[in-house]
C-alpha cells in the first residue's frame, strides 16, 4: 500500500521521437522508475485566444515525492514546449513489490550494482 510518497506525473508532447528522449532521460537520470508513452492522442485546449487541436504524445511517469521537484524541473529545462503541461497524481495504493521497485529505481545514490 502507499503511504503518500509516491506520484504519477504526465506531460504531453508534440512528437514521439520527444517523448521516447524525455522518458529515457527521466529514466536514467533516476528521476523516474518508468515512463510510458500513450499512442497519440488528440488535444483540445484554448491558446493564446484561440481553441486549438493538436495530436501529442502523453508521457506518464512514475516516482516519489522526493524526486518530483528534480523531474519537474528536468521536464521544464528539456520540454520544447512555452508552457509544459506537468501534473502530478497520487498514487494511493499499490503492491509492496511494485512501490519498493519504484523507490529503489528512483534514489539517487543507489547501491552498487543497481
């Protein structure tokens, strides 16, 4: 079960190849356990005064609370986007087996061999 530490955080992005290089880099960076990347999905959102409609790619991350502030900050930096969606989810259950994974994927200095 989890106990609040740890978040799905999604992004959105215009291109697969940018999707496949952000979730790699959060990935190796242990800023997430993992990424998955949705096949492409169709947006609708007001920008600038006007309604638009794009195809975009969504990224779900999975981490901790602890790590939040360095993959948000890591979306902000490498997103080609003006304003980035970034949004963090709770997750308020989940196996032992799963949530142990996804905090040792995610410590920064993990033990050797890791």
């Amino acid at each position: 079960m989890a106990d609040g530490d740890f978040l799905a955080v999604l992004t959105t992005v215009d291109t697969e190849e940018r999707a496949q290089a952000l979730a790699e880099g959060a990935v190796a960076r242990r800023l997430a356990a993992c990424a998955q990347i949705d096949a492409p999905i169709r947006s609708v959102y007001r920008w600038q005064g006007a309604v638009l409609t794009d195809t975009e790619w969504r990224i779900v991350y999975k981490t901790t609370a602890a790590r939040y502030g360095q993959l948000e900050a890591y979306l902000l930096e490498e997103h080609s986007y003006d304003t980035p969606e970034v949004i963090a989810t709770p997750i308020t259950e989940g196996s032992d087996a799963y949530l142990s994974w996804l905090r040792t994927e995610t410590e920064p200095n993990p033990p050797a061999g890791q």
